[in-house]
C-alpha cells in the first residue's frame, strides 16, 4: 500500500482496514505512531507481524512498539543509500543491543563488511552503488571494490565465520583530544547507561592545550535529584 505522504493517524487507519502484515519506518515515523495511537481505547494493530527499523535506533520507545503491535518482530538495520539501504540487521531484542548500544548486527547474506587502518566501516556486494555520477569510480572505491562508509565501527568475527559489526560513530564526527581519537556515540552510550541520565549529546569543543576537549550536553531524569553523582552542578 502507497501512501502519498505519511499522516501517522491516517496511516494506522490503513493498517487497521487492510489489516497491513509490515512496514519499514524510522525512529521519528515510529514515534509519531506511537503518538497518534488513542490510547484511551487501549488500541492494538495485531495483523503487523514485522516491522523494519532503519536511519537510526528504536530502544526507549520499544515496550510501547510491543504493546500497540503485539504479534510484530522489530528488526533494526544499519545502511545507507550508497548500499541500497541495509547493510546489517538484528533483532531489537537482541540482548547484545542491550548490553552495548553501539551493537549493529550482522550482514545481510552476499554482503561483506570490514574495518580500515583508521576504523572505518568499508562495505563490498551486489547491493553497493557502482558510483556517483559524474565522479571517477576510482575516486571512491579502492583497487579491490571496497566502498567506504564514513563511518566508524568495529567487526568481529566468530570461530564460525560469522561476523557482528559495531557502530561508534561517523568519521567527520572523531574528536580529537590530545592526540587521541574519540568517538562521541562510544562517550554517549556510557553516558547514558547512568540510572539518572535521559539522553546526551557528545561534542568537541576547542581546548587550548588539547586541541579539542570532550563535551557532554545531559538531560537528567531527576535534575535535583541526583546531579552530584554525575559530578555536575545543579
């Protein structure tokens, strides 16, 4: 079913009169459904069995997913355009993803996917772009077709072959302190793993000696509550 825009009341409308099996959304489309959902009515969309996740992460809102689609499995996939959108997959109950935010999944089957020198995510397949128009192929892929991410991560493989790919962060983003290297998704994630914190934003700002400093915009759950044990002031 096409829909010529996205009116979150309207679209689960849809869902409902032609008891829709799945959709693909993101993180903000998601939210507005959850939003638009009467929840006096105790409303529930149990035809959806599946439903893809992708340009960004679904964990805070994923009771509320489960409550409003009870029969749903909630995949979440990291890619870009440049891929013809997913390069790896997981299940958004995947405990990995709990324990580490920065978890990504797996590859697709027929997609590979590895690390360079500077820890960026490379991605080769069928499913990668030939190139940009008008720019030399060459220009963008190495000699053995490897096409680069911009983005930061970590790949592992098992004793079975298979391998995980991490997400930390994207290049342009690397702060860089003192001579080191740090990603703000990596500060962010231990940021927010504290009781008290609802969210954060790591930037870099300049630092006379350090070149740059590591910075961290914090939205408390408790403001007056606990703001000492994160070592800041009220």
């Amino acid at each position: 079913i096409f829909m010529k825009e996205f009116v979150a009341e309207r679209v689960l409308e849809v869902i409902s009169r032609e008891r829709v099996t799945a959709f693909i959304a993101v993180p903000t489309m998601m939210t507005m459904l959850l939003r638009a959902v009467p929840r006096a009515s105790s409303s529930s969309y149990p035809s959806v069995k599946k439903i893809l996740i992708g340009g960004g992460r679904l964990v805070d809102s994923l009771s509320d997913v489960r409550e409003i689609f009870p029969s749903a499995v909630v995949t979440m996939a990291y890619g870009m355009s440049e891929t013809s959108s997913s390069v790896t997959f997981m299940r958004a109950d995947d405990a990995r993803l709990v324990e580490d935010a920065t978890f990504a999944g797996e590859p697709a089957p027929g997609v590979e996917i590895k690390t360079d020198a500077s820890g960026q995510l490379l991605v080769r397949g069928p499913q990668v772009m030939r190139g940009y128009v008008g720019i030399d192929r060459a220009s963008t892929f190495d000699v053995d077709g490897w096409f680069p991410t911009g983005d930061l991560g970590k790949v592992v493989i098992d004793a079975g072959g298979a391998r995980r790919c991490w997400l930390v962060g994207r290049l342009k983003e690397m702060i860089k302190s003192g001579g080191e290297n740090v990603a703000p998704q990596e500060v962010e994630s231990v940021l927010c793993a504290h009781d008290n914190v609802a969210n954060a934003v790591v930037i870099g700002v300049p630092h006379a000696l350090w070149g740059e400093a590591v910075a961290a915009v914090v939205r408390l759950k408790a403001p007056r509550a606990a703001t000492h044990m994160l070592g800041v002031q009220p």
